[in-house]
C-alpha cells in the first residue's frame, strides 16, 4: 500500500486500515508493506502484515512493515505485525520526521513478533520500534506487546527527539526478548 504527497489535513487523516499484507516475497533491496510518505495525516489501524520477507540474498537489504516517512499527527494503532524479515535490517514500525510543529504521533496497542531465524542470515538486525520523530511535541507509546528471537542485533526501541524526553509517554509496554 503507498501513499506519496498528500498534504490533507487533521480534520480528514488518510485511514490505512483492516488490511490483510501476508506471504509477499521479493528479491529487492527494499522491501515496504505499508508505505507512507510526505506530508500527511494518517491513520494506521487494525492491519495484519504477516509473513512478508525479501531475505534470499544479500541485496535484500531493508523490510519495512509499516513505514511513515515526513508525516505527523499519526496513530499507528492495534496492527498484528508477524514474521516479517529482511535479509539485514527488519523494521515492523518505522516512524521518521523532522517537520517542526505541535505535532503528535500515538503507537497503541500493537503487537510485533519478529524472529531473526527467518533471515536466512546469520548477523541480522532488527529495530522494532524506530521513533525519530524530531520535532514532535506529543508522542505516546503505550500497551505495545514486543516478541523478538534470535537476532544478532536488536533495538527495542529506536528514539530521538531535539526535546529530550519531554514529548513522551512511553508506558505499559511488554517486551519479551
């Protein structure tokens, strides 16, 4: 699924949502399952991305499950992410921005299951959360449950902001590693 240049705005998000992404395979250096990208408002809710891998050689680099790139105001929430790999580095959540606002972002209630074994390499990684949001002033990560086997290297959590920890609610979230 991909979204590219929208510029909407709060009162009317683009809802991605109650999609089914499984078993894709794919032998490209990217690998993206939800794709969003620009200026937009977005709402990502109730998706199961499953079983989607680009791990057969070394030029499959990067797998993306859910991918919000220079966007804000963004709830990512109650998504089923399982089994996705990349051959390198496997992202379920990827949350990127360095657009200056009051703007917020809301991680809720997902649910990530990622098991390097599925790499079909033997120094994977992993970063299960990737929150570099730069200049939001509002951004809660709260009940996620995290489930992560057999990596090489592994980030939980990924975060920055120019605000220090001001901006966050990071609460009631199970990690189990």
């Amino acid at each position: 699924i991909r979204s590219y240049y929208t510029y909407n705005s709060a009162l009317y998000p683009i809802d991605i949502s109650d999609n089914v992404i499984e078993d894709n395979r794919s032998n490209y250096y990217y690998h993206y399952s939800i794709y969003a990208y620009y200026y937009g408002n977005y709402n990502f809710e109730r998706n199961i991305i499953r079983n989607n891998r680009n791990t057969s050689n070394s030029t499959s680099y990067y797998n993306y499950s859910i991918y919000n790139y220079y966007n804000y105001n963004t709830k990512i929430n109650s998504n089923l992410i399982v089994d996705n790999a990349a051959y390198y580095y496997t992202y379920p959540i990827y949350n990127y921005s360095f657009i200056s606002g009051n703007y917020t972002t809301e991680v809720r209630q997902n649910t990530i299951k990622a098991n390097g074994s599925l790499t079909n390499n033997s120094s994977p990684y992993l970063y299960a959360i990737y929150q570099y949001q730069y200049y939001h002033t509002n951004i809660k990560v709260i009940g996620n449950i995290f489930d992560l086997q057999n990596w090489y290297g592994f980030y939980p959590v990924y975060t920055y902001n120019v605000n220090g920890t001001t901006p966050y609610t990071w609460d009631y979230n199970s990690y189990y590693l």
